[in-house]
C-alpha cells in the first residue's frame, strides 16, 4: 500500500492553513517535493471551501471524490428552525417520538458508550462493514472530554437509535449515527436530532455541521436535506506518484467486495469487532 498523507484523518473536511493563493502554491510545492523525494504515495487534501484560487488548479493535484456537505444554519429562533423541517418525513416523526414517550439521555459514560456502540455493530453490519474498534470511541471520549457527546433514545429502555456529536467554539458537528431499523418507524433518529439542536442552541451553537454524504447514498442525503440544511459540493483533491491523482480502488461490482461485504453481514459480533479492529488499525 506504501505511505499516504490525508489532511486530517478520520475528517470529513480540514481546510489547509493558509492565507491567500502564494501560500497554498508553497504549500503545494512542499507536497509535491515529498511525493516526489518517495516519502508518501499519495496525497489527499480535504478543502470545505476554495482557498483564493482551488486546489484543482494548482499542479498535480486532482478531483479524486465528490461528496454533499450539509451545515444547519441554527441562528434562528427554535420554532423557525422546526418549521423549516420537512413536514411529513421530520415533523410528523418528532412528534410520533413525543407519542411514543422516546427516552433521551445524553452522557460521556461507559454505560452510554456502550448503547452506542450496540447500535453501531447492528448498523454496521446492516451497511455490510465493519465497525470502528471500541478503543477509538474510547480515545475521542478521553481526548476531547465535554467536546464530544453520545446521544441515545431509547423506547421502554430499549436503545433504538444513538449519535456521537463535537462541540467547537460555535459549531455543533455530527460525527457517528447508527440505529435499530427495527424500530425506524418511532422516529427516534429525527427526534434525537431535534433535542440534539435544542441541546445545541443551549450552548450557543450557531451551525450544525452534518458532514458529507457520499453521492451513492440518496437516503442520507435526503435526511440532512429534509432537516433545512444547506446542501454543497465536498471536493477531495489527490495526487499520486503516478501523476493520475487516482488510486486504484475495486469497483463496486467486483465479486470480490461483494463476497467479502457478504460475509462481514453474517459475522457473530466477536468477529465482526476483530475485523475491525484489523481493518482500522491500517485505515486512516
């Protein structure tokens, strides 16, 4: 596989630090030197938006994906913030969570981290993938102490569904979300949501940064678009030794990827922990 450098693992978007178009152009150049020299393989940048002139412009440098960002505007009172959900697929279903007397608890403990994580094996098998291992939630947990918060509903002390959130000088960040599709038809994921921007407003949050949606995924999308988020194009730049910008990658259709996410949504939870904790252990 040999060396590759991300702007910031593991994020959805990290915009390089600098101040106007010379300095990206240096940075470039920095970059390019060390791809050149054998240092790292490839190169991914993750720009939310253009620094004075875009990174595809600059030399060697490549769309490689291409991904929806949503932000939540929350400047806005509460009730124009509801009334700008979508009526029947968020509105209805909050107010299906209220009927149903949805428990919500919010926390950093073992106990909640743990419903979370019970619900993340559940979706990640659903998605056929393996699960993120236990000690990086742990690690978030112990490094960003009361930035980072998990979020659950539950119905009858049944966890249903659950988030993971950041919290950075004004911006409230989803980062994780999983659920039991057993229950979807309570409406605990637009529910948890919505006490989530409640929480958030408390706290002075002035947007709520929904992350990226891959482009093959219109149920997300439609998710975060039926929330009244802005929707924008995420643009990942790469450039390689090879000069193509691109990795090679199995497509989609391969047998092989289809046999390997076949057998990752038949594994017992025990396995489906170690294949993770193999996978992520190389993956940043």
């Amino acid at each position: 596989m040999g060396c590759r450098m991300v702007s910031l693992p593991f994020s959805d978007h990290c915009q390089p630090l600098v101040d106007n178009p010379d300095d990206l152009r240096l940075l470039v150049s920095y970059l390019k030197e060390q791809l050149d020299g054998g240092k790292w393989k490839c190169i991914e940048l993750r720009p939310l938006v253009s620094s004075g002139s875009s990174l595809e412009t600059q030399p060697y440098f490549s769309h490689n994906e291409e991904f929806h960002f949503h932000k939540l505007d929350l400047r806005p009172d509460l009730d124009a913030v509801f009334r700008n959900f979508h009526k029947s697929c968020v509105q209805r279903k909050i107010q299906r969570g209220e009927r149903e007397h949805l428990e919500y608890e919010a926390g950093r403990s073992e106990r909640i981290l743990t419903k979370f994580y019970d619900l993340l094996l559940l979706t990640r098998r659903r998605h056929q993938l393996p699960p993120q291992p236990m000690a990086w939630f742990r690690n978030l947990l112990a490094c960003l102490g009361d930035k980072v918060t998990v979020r659950i509903v539950s119905k009858d002390g049944q966890p249903i569904a659950s988030i993971l959130t950041l919290f950075y000088k004004n911006s409230l960040v989803y980062k994780y979300g999983c659920s039991d599709a057993r229950f979807h038809n309570l409406g605990g994921m637009p529910f948890l949501f919505w006490r989530t921007i409640q929480e958030g407003k408390e706290l002075g949050a002035q947007e709520f940064d929904l992350g990226r949606s891959a482009a093959d995924n219109p149920g997300l999308v439609a998710f975060k678009d039926h929330l009244g988020a802005d929707c924008s194009k995420l643009y990942y730049c790469r450039a390689s030794q090879d000069g193509s910008g691109n990795l090679t990658a199995v497509g989609p259709a391969d047998w092989r990827l289809r046999l390997v996410k076949g057998a990752f949504a038949r594994m017992p939870d025990p396995l489906l922990k170690i294949a993770g904790n193999l996978l992520y252990r190389h993956v940043g």
